[in-house]
C-alpha cells in the first residue's frame, strides 16, 4: 500500500492474550478497501459486496470486448469461448473459493453468466430457449455454482496439505467461540459446512476427504470429476472413473 494513504492493515500471528491465534487487527481508516484484488470489509457478513464488485469488473473486461470479439462474425464460436474463459472468468471468479455465498449472490453470478453467454451467441433474452441449451451450445459450459465448487474444493485440499502452524491450516478446523453470534442475513452454512456439502454429493464425509486430499495427485481427479459425481465417487472409491459421454 501507498505510505502517503494513511491505511494499513497489521497481520498478528500467534498466540495473544486472549488465547486465540490468526487475529487480524486492522487499521480504523482502511474499511472499506481493495487489498490483494479482495474488498476489505469492517463487519463482512457474506461476500454480497465483494461479489458486486467482482460482477462489476467481469462486466467491464466483458463489455471491453464486444465490438472486437464478441460480435465480430469472423472468429468463430470455439475462440471466442476460449477467450471468454481466459479474459472475463477468471476476473469474476477471483477470490470464491474463499466465499460464502447467499443464494441472491448466486443467483447474481449465474445471471452474469447467461447475459455473457446470450450476447456471444446472438440470443435474446426473451427467446425461449432454455439456459441449458445455451450453455450446451457454447461448449458445455459449467454453471457457476460448480465452477465455484470445484474452487471451493480445490482450496480445501490445498489447505489440508498445509502445515497445521500456517494460519489458513490452523483456523479451518477451529471451531466458532461460543461467544460468537450469528449475524443478521448471514449464510446459513459456515464455509466449511458449504464443503461438507460438496463431499455430501460425492458420497464421502469430510474426514474421508481429509485423508485423501493429502495426496495431491489423487485429490485434484476428484476436484477435475466434480461435474460427473458418478465419475468422482468412483475415484473417490478407488475404481476407474466411467468415461465422459458428454
């Protein structure tokens, strides 16, 4: 951060007088605040804002793009749904596997998704045709909510790789102190049940997945067959995975 802006934020790792490690204090004058891509929020109840704001700049990024890209008749389908991955995705995504998510965020974020995919193919929104067959149509697309998992998923055998000492590896199995309360329009699942619920259609309970995410090589086949829970369970119970028909 700039010296002459006067924000600051001051990371304290450790064990403090209250006992508790990983406590971020952070400077009065910093709220609200981009910091390493992410919005900075006093009291964050769910990623609302930080979803907002990463809809804004995929829109920005997407719009950048119309007359060269997404309307120019000479390149065809296939590029400009590579481009669309690379270029405008990963803006939008950056971030989620962290995110807790309302179904009105979702909810956002899909509707981001088809209005992309509408206007790259032509489509207008008041045609009936099913966002299925669009998405089928541009190279079977995911929807976000299994992009977003596969993400969510892909942190969390990244951070049970992790050294326990490591903050992000010493708070994922801590539990909330009692003192805690549940804010007002809050999520009603922690980020670490919206993962129990990932496994949940895969068949596996948390503690399985804990033992299988320490192999690297074994836990991202999981994560890459997330979209086939069928092809995901079988990895997860050791068999080949059936082949992709789709």
């Amino acid at each position: 951060m700039k010296r002459m802006s006067k924000h600051y934020l001051q990371v304290g790792v450790g064990f403090g007088a209250s006992g508790l490690a990983g406590q971020l204090p952070i400077g009065q004058d910093i709220y609200p605040r981009q910091y390493l891509g992410s919005l900075l929020e006093e009291k964050k109840v769910a990623a609302t804002a930080e979803v907002n704001s990463r809809i804004g700049k995929a829109s920005a990024a997407f719009a950048s793009l119309k007359w060269c890209v997404w309307k120019e008749n000479g390149i065809s389908l296939t590029t400009k749904m590579r481009l669309f991955r690379t270029l405008v995705m990963p803006i939008l995504f950056y971030g989620s596997e962290t995110w807790t998510l309302l179904k009105l965020d979702l909810n956002k974020l899909e509707t981001f998704q088809m209005r992309c995919l509408r206007q790259i193919r032509g489509i207008s929104i008041l045609s009936r045709i099913r966002n299925e067959h669009i998405r089928d149509s541009c190279g079977h697309q995911p929807t976000v909510e299994e992009q977003i998992r596969i993400r969510r998923l892909r942190w969390f055998g990244h951070v049970c790789r992790m050294d326990t000492t490591r903050l992000p590896g010493s708070l994922l199995w801590r539990k909330r102190p009692t003192q805690w309360k549940v804010q007002r329009a809050a999520p009603k699942k922690t980020w670490i049940k919206q993962v129990e619920a990932d496994l949940k259609t895969l068949r596996c309970s948390i503690v399985e997945a804990k033992i299988i995410a320490a192999n690297r090589q074994e836990w991202k086949r999981v994560v890459q067959a997330i979209r086939t829970p069928v092809a995901a369970t079988a990895v997860l119970r050791g068999r080949t995975a059936p082949p992709d028909t789709s």
